[in-house]
C-alpha cells in the first residue's frame, strides 16, 4: 500500500476513486494533471487508486507523486491492483476499496466521490447509499461495450449484462455525469430509461497540458536515420484496441510514394511491436521504435510531421476521445485516424487540422497519401492551425475549469 495522509487536513471536499494506477501512463497524463490544477484552485482531494505491481516498482516516479502531493494537501493511498483470478480479483479491489472510502469519507468531511470509469463507480453507488454524499459517474466511454469489441467479453454474456446493469445504477444514481464526446452523450441521452430524465451530462474530452505538449523547434535528443525525412509517429499502446498491422500497411503506402519517409513508434509494448515487424519483415532502418517516459514524449513528437491513430471500429468508439490525438495536435501535428472515432471527424473536418481514412483498404490509403502530401506543403501555417485546435478543444485548463464547476454542481446540490 502507498499511503500519504496529512493529519491537518480534516477537511477534504473530494474523494477521488481510480481504478487506474496513478503510477501508469494513463495516471500521468489523465489523472494527476488534473488533480493538481484543481487542488491549486482549491479543491481539497483524498485520492484512492489501485496500483499495478510494475508501474509501483519504480520508487522514483512513487516519490516524485508523494513529494508533489504532499505540496498540494491531497490525501493518497494506492491499494495494490490484484489481476488473478479474474473477476474475483476485481471483487476484492471492490471490497478493499469501499473498506478505505468508509474511512476517508468517516475522517475528512467528504462531499461528494468523484468516480473515475465503472469499477470505481461501483465503490461509489455502495458509499453514496451508505454515507449520502454525492456521486459524479466520470464514464470514460461504454467500458462494457469496449470489452466485447475489443473480444474480451461474450456478446449478451453474464459479464456483459451485469456490466450494463450497473451502468444503468451508475447513470441513473449519479449526481452528475461526464461523457467524454457529444456523440457519447446524445447516445446516453437516447437511452429508454433516461428519455424522460433532465439527467446532467458534462462533456468533458481528454484534455492535455499545453505547458508541456507544445512545439520543440530544438531538443537534446536524438534519433538516428530519421534527418530530413518525413516522419510518421504512432504513440501509445499497440494491442487490444489499435490496429498495429493497419499503421504498418499504410506506412507501407506512403513509403512506395515517398522512399525517404520514417516511421516512429513510441510504446511501452516495444517488444510486442518489433515482433509484428519481425514477422512481416519490415526493413529496420525505416522503423524506430522507442520506449520512452511519458514526461519525454512531447520531445519525441518533436520529431514527426504527422501523427497516426488508427482504432477498431464500433459502437463503443462514440464515447471515445483518444489522449494521442489532443498530444499530437498540440505539439503541432496534423492527425491521421480512421473515421468514427467519438468527435473527432467534426473536429478534422471542420479544423482542416487532418485525415479521414473511411476503411482500412489499399485504395483508401492511396487517397489518405495523396491528401497528406497537400496538407503538408503547408508548413508552418498548418502547425499553428493544430496548435490552435488543441488550444480550442483539448486544453487542461479548459477541463479543469468544468470539473470544477462540476464539484459545485454537486456540493451545493
């Protein structure tokens, strides 16, 4: 357990469940920005988060939160994130959580539970019945949904129905809702059982800080073999719901259009993604493929002319706002992504800041190649124009600003 109470701080408005490590990658980028920017405009936190054994490994990142939380008054424990036995494990996170609200909600005068994604909520529907305090159901997209596209789950099986049960407990429980997309709320709001409801739903999208994602016209770093050629960057994870095989057929496109083009693949799965190139024995010198820290990525992205986001299509893709696409954006980067991805088509289109790709098809590549050789000729102009969408869409402070009118919303209710 990673644990850091402040035993003057008896009063903390906001608990803050993650079922997602904070130590993560996702933890960094969409978690404690947010907590630290709300905790600087007041809002007084205890945080619980379940930990993955690897990512709590790395003491140095560990102390580096406790240090910054400490600055900022936020209460923190970090329970340890059991994956074995399957959904037992889940249960026992579940109990363990509760167990460690209770206790935060009985000593810090807590207002209302903040619930990042389902099994969060669930921890939050059992306190907000025991202690009546307020609920904000922060959905994250139809995580149900997702398990079943994304094959993790059996279409209409046990698993599945019990997740859409609860997910109708969690919105119709709820204080407050957050929806990621407008497409994901208009979903919601076609739901039979919140027709005739004036549930509040706030859209607020993956949000990025601008601060550190911007443009890096000079960096330290290098990478070899990749001067004055047109570099293609994918950054994130590469299974599960990414199409690794896809990006690897439409590089191969624009390579035959353009010999002296590179592509940069940024993941932790560095080994799973240098074993798809093995097996399609790509030609090493036109790939990199880097693991790096999340707080470096923005440097790497200074590199790339154009970054890449290509997901499983499906219903569960309305509810979803991709991290890459505002990181890209803001460092300057026009977007790549196949269409049907939450909001994002209105964004391209509207912003002229990327590339539709309606299939994923050889002739649509074709055409996606063409339309970029266009886009980038461009230049600067074009980098700006990403800029100033992600300044426009994706801004943390922007976020920031919703959350915690959202934590208003309820306190006051």
């Amino acid at each position: 357990m990673i644990k850091i109470i402040d035993p003057e701080l008896k009063y903390c408005n906001i608990l803050y469940i993650s079922h997602d490590g904070l130590s993560d990658p996702l933890g960094r980028s969409q978690i404690i920005p947010y907590l630290k920017e709300l905790a600087r405009k007041g809002v007084k936190y205890s945080v619980l988060s379940f930990e993955k054994l690897d990512s709590a490994l790395n003491k140095e990142y560990i102390k580096k939160i406790t240090r910054e939380f400490t600055d900022f008054k936020i209460n923190w424990i970090g329970l340890r994130y059991h994956t074995t036995p399957p959904v037992i494990a889940t249960f026992l996170d579940i109990l363990c959580g509760c167990f460690i609200s209770f206790t935060f909600i009985k000593n810090h005068n807590i207002k209302a539970i903040h619930a990042r994604s389902y099994v969060s909520s669930l921890i939050a529907v059992i306190l907000k019945k025991i202690c009546k305090v307020g609920f904000i159901f922060d959905m994250r997209g139809f995580w149900a949904d997702e398990r079943i596209e994304a094959g993790l789950w059996k279409n209409g099986g046990f698993l599945y129905r019990i997740a859409k049960y609860l997910e109708k407990v969690f919105l119709l429980s709820s204080d407050e809702v957050i929806s990621l997309t407008h497409s994901g709320e208009a979903e919601l709001r076609d739901f039979p059982y919140l027709k005739d409801t004036k549930k509040n739903i706030t859209i607020i999208p993956t949000c990025v800080d601008l601060k550190r994602f911007r443009v890096f016209k000079e960096t330290d770093i290098k990478i070899p073999g990749i001067e004055n050629k047109l570099v293609l960057v994918y950054a994130g994870s590469i299974s599960t719901w990414s199409l690794p095989e896809e990006l690897l057929n439409f590089f191969d496109v624009v390579r035959r259009g353009m010999p002296e083009s590179h592509l940069l693949i940024i993941t932790q799965e560095k080994s799973l993604f240098q074993d798809i190139l093995l097996t399609r024995r790509m030609n090493n010198d036109a790939v990199s493929v880097l693991s790096v820290n999340h707080e470096m990525v923005p440097n790497y992205l200074s590199f790339a002319n154009v970054g890449l986001a290509f997901y499983k299509p499906g219903y569960s893709r309305k509810g979803c706002c991709p991290t890459k696409v505002g990181e890209y954006l803001a460092c300057g980067l026009p977007v790549i992504i196949n269409s049907g991805i939450g909001d994002i088509d209105e964004i391209i289109i509207r912003e002229r800041i990327g590339i539709l790709i309606n299939e994923f098809s050889y002739s649509e590549y074709q055409k996606a190649f063409q339309e970029l050789k266009i886009i980038l000729s461009k230049g600067d102009y074009l980098r700006q124009r990403c800029r100033r969408a992600a300044e426009r869409f994706f801004s943390l402070n922007s976020g920031v600003e919703k959350y915690y009118q959202v934590y208003n919303n309820v306190i006051n209710k």
